[in-house]
C-alpha cells in the first residue's frame, strides 16, 4: 500500500487532534537524520540554511539556492518538508513561483511571515522592524494558494506582532485575516522566555485553525502546557545546526591545539556511517570495497591459550581474553577493530577454558598442550590461517585503532609496533624490550628503522632499549614466508615448546629478515594482573577509538 502523500501528511500533522513535533534540518544529511531519529516531519529552517552557508538571515540566500538545497533533503527522505519561506521572497508573483517550484521538488508546504522583504532574523531590533500591510500579505496568501496544484500543499502564516511590539489584539486581527485569506495555520511567534503571550493568544483564538509555534525563546515550557492549549505543531527550530557548530568548533580546537587526528578519531563519525547516511548504492558499494572487501586476503591471529596469571578468580571457568572491560570483553574490542579494518579471517588460539571464547566473527583453533608450552606452539596450531598479509597480536592486547591503521597502510613485508615511550617499571611485562637500529625520531613520519633484538635484558650490546615491543607483527607479501620459514626452523629445534614470538622475531633477525619499527607512543597496554584490569576500565573510557 503506498503511503500518503507528504503535502497530505503535513496536512494530518497540522490538523492532528494531538499535538505534533518537527525538527530544523539544514541538508540532505540533517534531513535524514531527522528522519531516522524518528520525527514525522522537516522544518527547513530560514536560519540553518543561511548558517550552514555562512550568511546572514536576511535574504542574502537566494529563494533558488534555497529551492536547490531543499531539493536534496526532499530527496534524501519520506516525510514531509516545510519550508521556512521568509516572506515569500518578494511580492504575490514571487510567492506564486516559489510555490510552484517546492510541489516540484515535493516540499509539503511553506511558512511565511508578515514582514517586510528583505526580512531580518525576529531575535534581532525585532521592535523595530516594520511589518507588512495586512491586506498585501493577505494577497500573498491568496497568490500561493490559487498557484498551487496539489490541494494538500500546506501555507502557513506567521504572525510577528509579538516580536515588533504590536501586543494581542493586533495579533488577533492579522492571524484572522490571514485565516481567511486561505492559511492552512497561523504561527504565533514570540521572543520571551516565557511562553504567557503565546498562551493568552491561545485562548484568544480558541482554536479557529491550526496553531503552530516555535518555543526557541521559552524552550523551559513543559511539552504538557502546549497539549492543554491544543497547539497543533511544535517546531523545534535550530538545534540541529546549533549543535553542529558547537561539534565542529570543539572538533577543529582539538586538531589545532594537538596538531594530531588521535584526540577525534573515534569521537566522530565514522567514514562508512557518512556512506550509510547518505544511501547512495554507488557508496555502499565503496564502502564494501573500502571497509570490507579491500582486504580479502589477510587475516588476523590472536594468541590467547594462557589462563592468565595474577587474574585469581575472574578466569575461574574461562581465559583472559574473554574477561570484560568496560562492558565488552577484550576478544571482542580486538575483532571489532580488525572488522573495522576489513580483516573477516580472524582465528583465534585458545587454551585454557577454549569452550568458553565467544566464536562470534572468529575462528577458534585449540592448543592443547596450553599448560605445557607456549606461545610458538599456539601459533603453529593456527598456521593455516596465515595468509598473504597477516596480523598477529596478544590476546591480551588493547590499543588504539590508529595503530593497526597505521600497520595496516605501512609498506613492510615485515612489521612491529614498538613503544618508545618511557619504560614504566609498575606496569605490564618486561620481557619485550627492543633494541632497534635507530631510536625514535618523532618529527620523522614512518622512519626506516628495523628490529635488531628483543630481550628480557635492560643492557644489550651496551646500549639501552628503544622502547618495547607491544606484541604486534604484521607479515605480508614475502613476509609470509619469512615467518613461515623460521617458525619451521625453530619447530625443528630442542626447546621449541618453550620458544614465545620474540624469539621468532630474532630468528627473523638472524636469517636477515629484520622487521621494520613502527614507533609509537603510548596508547595501548596489556592485562597481566588485577591492577592492570583496573586501569583498563580507564583505558577503554578513553581510548577507544
């Protein structure tokens, strides 16, 4: 069954025996927003549209590049637009045209109010500013309604003798007459912050036809006092173009004052949510090839058998990767990450309480011998999994995104994530320190650097760390066979069931494959222990993008 038309939906809304509700929307993606959040209806704000092009409220918009924009929010939506038409744009012929040209982008309906063109925002010297001859907005009202074709195209009438100081009864007689002139509604307009004018014209009126407001000015009424005075529509006028400035200033003082995309990255919308939102099939497709598809053959091993030491009874009936931090569990927060990078092919090596890892998106291969090995024999239970560009990383792990967008976009057959930041001796593992061939150079972007060792030792070859490894290596290309080549090695050695990952990555030092360095600074952790799990809580609040 198909839906009513949307002149014909403003029109119940506005003659609705309950009261109803819109919202501002400046463009085609407000517009949808509006939508989705579940309004049935659009104002098409004089005030946003002027906003989002950096002009002022006076007419210094053209009626055609309002026309032009409202074409895309028509477009991007189903329910009905009612445009805040000023004052029709110039005389009786102007608003003639203007009616023609919203049914033909189907725009509903269209407001306009009883000032002068060019008109001035009501919030400004509105005492001062002068209104239009009753009788010739009367013909404006005529002329739109004797242009339009569709009959359910609605004309809503302002009224501003409240804002220029005109008082009731002037309001009275000019809503009256622009009743009968052909009006769909009146708005009754004020800028008080209390709503006692608009309600005393309420009652005045007593419901002759239906009454719109805008409680911009007295948005503390509660919604119930409009109900009791049967307001028909209730605009909500400029929020969403108030908190998008509020958003954007915040956003662009970050980005300036840290000269870094980290602080915002997680705290905005995602790039695939701009391609939902605006519902193009073309970029839905780009977005399947950008987030999803890009690609198809790399996968992501996350090491996870252990139990967890020092975790006591919150690994009683399942391993650490599957204990909660902040509401979701670390496997999970590390799927939802390589899904993000478009990395489907995740396996997972489980141990200790395998049963218990949530299978969901993941692979799930068993080490067996969990107790009695370590991590090298973990890996080689998921060495089917490693494919032409491969990920693999602690189960224990939780980090920002920008790192494994970072690792992926590097151009490194092979590739580790190493911390130069200070060692902190009351967290974490010690293990991992790295000895690389150059210290971190920070004003130097992807600097060529390569692994030279990773130890246990504070001291090697006389010199100090470079920082720490996180326990992140990425193998591409003919990194894949590196990796291969001197896991095999080591398999074929005594010992090898005790062997971990960085003694893989010094094997691959030693057959000349050095991994390349990719620094960074902080931004992640791992769980070893209560303490550990508590800071993660703080962590996750604030770094989880």
């Amino acid at each position: 069954m198909n839906k009513p038309k949307k002149t014909a939906r403003l029109k119940n809304l506005l003659q609705s025996d309950q009261t109803e509700f819109i919202l501002e929307a400046h463009n085609g993606l407000s517009a949808k927003i509006v939508e989705e959040a579940g309004f049935s209806g659009i104002w098409a704000s004089g005030l946003a549209l002027s906003a989002q092009h950096a002009v002022r409220d006076n007419n210094e918009l053209s009626w055609t590049q309002v026309v032009n924009m409202l074409e895309f929010m028509s477009d991007a939506t189903s329910i009905p637009i009612l445009l805040d038409g000023d004052t029709g744009y110039g005389d009786f012929n102007n608003m003639r045209r203007l009616v023609r040209k919203l049914e033909q982008r189907d725009v509903a309906g269209v407001c306009i109010e009883d000032k002068l063109f060019p008109k001035t925002n009501s919030f400004i010297q509105g005492e001062r500013q002068e209104l239009e001859d009753v009788e010739t907005f009367c013909g404006k009202i005529k002329a739109g309604k004797d242009a339009q074709s569709d009959d359910d195209f609605c004309i809503v009438a302002r009224v501003e003798a409240f804002i220029a100081g005109w008082g009731l009864d002037e309001a009275i007689r000019r809503g009256e007459a622009y009743r009968q002139a052909g009006a769909n509604a009146i708005l009754i307009h004020s800028k008080m912050s209390q709503p006692d004018e608009i309600l005393e014209f309420t009652r005045e009126w007593d419901n002759r036809c239906p009454l719109v407001i805008v409680p911009t000015k007295y948005y503390s009424t509660p919604t119930e006092v409009f109900r009791q005075h049967r307001i028909s529509l209730v605009i909500w006028a400029n929020h969403l173009i108030r908190a998008n400035i509020a958003a954007m200033q915040n956003t662009a003082r970050t980005i300036h004052d840290s000269q870094s995309l980290v602080d915002v990255e997680g705290r905005v919308a995602t790039v695939p949510e701009i391609f939902r939102l605006q519902g193009a099939e073309e970029l839905l497709e780009a977005e399947k090839i950008y987030a999803r598809s890009a690609r198809p053959d790399a996968s992501a091993i996350i090491l996870a058998a252990s139990r967890g030491r020092g975790l006591d009874e919150l690994t009683l009936s399942r391993p650490k990767v599957m204990i909660p931090v902040a509401g979701k569990t670390v496997l999970r927060r590390q799927v939802d990450k390589f899904k993000a990078q478009g990395i489907n092919d995740i396996t997972v090596v489980g141990g200790y309480h395998s049963e218990a890892i949530d299978e969901q998106g993941v692979k799930v291969a068993v080490n067996d011998d969990w107790e009695s090995s370590d991590e090298l024999v973990s890996l080689s239970c998921a060495v089917e999994s490693v494919a032409d560009d491969t990920v693999l990383i602690y189960g224990d792990l939780l980090f920002r995104s920008y790192i494994l967008n970072t690792l992926m976009d590097w151009d490194a057959e092979l590739l580790v994530v190493v911390d130069s930041s200070p060692l902190d001796e009351a967290q974490g593992n010690k293990n991992d320190l790295a000895y690389c061939s150059a210290p971190d150079d920070r004003a130097m972007y992807q600097q060529k650097v390569t692994l030279a060792q990773v130890s246990s030792a504070r001291d090697w070859g006389g010199r100090k760390p470079d920082g720490r490894w996180i326990g992140m290596l990425r193998a591409s290309g003919a990194g894949k066979a590196q990796l291969l080549d001197s896991l095999d090695q080591l398999r074929a050695e005594d010992g090898f069931a005790g062997l971990a990952v960085p003694d893989l990555l010094n094997r691959l030092v030693r057959n000349g494959h050095k991994p390349q360095v990719q620094y960074i600074s902080g931004h992640w952790m791992d769980i070893n222990n209560l303490n550990d799990l508590q800071r993660a809580g703080d962590f996750a609040h604030h770094n989880d993008s």
